[in-house]
C-alpha cells in the first residue's frame, strides 16, 4: 500500500470510532508515541525490526486490554477483522 492509500484506510477507520471519546483518546496517544519514536530515530541506532514490530504491536494490544506476541495478535486482528468496504460499481 502507500502512503496515502494507508492514509485513507486510517481515517476510514478512525471514523469507525469517531463517536467513542475514550478510544479516540488511545488513538491519539499511540499516534503520538509513534510520532516521537519517530523523531528520536535519528538520535539513537534502530533496533532489530522484528524486535521494534513485536515490542510496538504488544504495547499496542496491551494498551487496548490484550497481551501475546505479534503472531497471536496479528492472529486475534484476522479472526476478529470486520469489512465494511464498498465496492463502486460502474
């Protein structure tokens, strides 16, 4: 995907939770960690990736009430993934 088609599908989901005030306030939080983990990259050496992917997917899921490593919640998010897309026909 790019980054603006990462873009969209971030708003669109976001819009999915527009009316919840307390996730949106997660939302923000782990937007904005991710943004100074972001800004502190130049200032320190990167860790492994996979290591940086597992540590920010287990503190995302325990931030929302879960615990496991990346494979059980990328299992949980396939299991419990909902698609409300629609598909414009011509």
């Amino acid at each position: 995907m790019t980054a603006l088609e990462l873009n969209a599908e971030l708003y669109r989901a976001i819009g999915d939770i527009a009316e919840d005030e307390t996730l949106l306030t997660k939302v923000l939080k782990y937007v904005k960690d991710l943004a100074s983990i972001k800004n502190s990259k130049a200032e320190a050496p990167a860790p492994d990736t996979d290591k940086r992917l597992d540590a920010a997917l287990k503190k995302f899921h325990s931030d929302w009430g879960g615990n496991g490593d990346a494979m059980e919640i990328a299992e949980e998010l396939r299991h419990n993934v909902v698609n409300n897309r629609t598909v414009e026909t011509w």
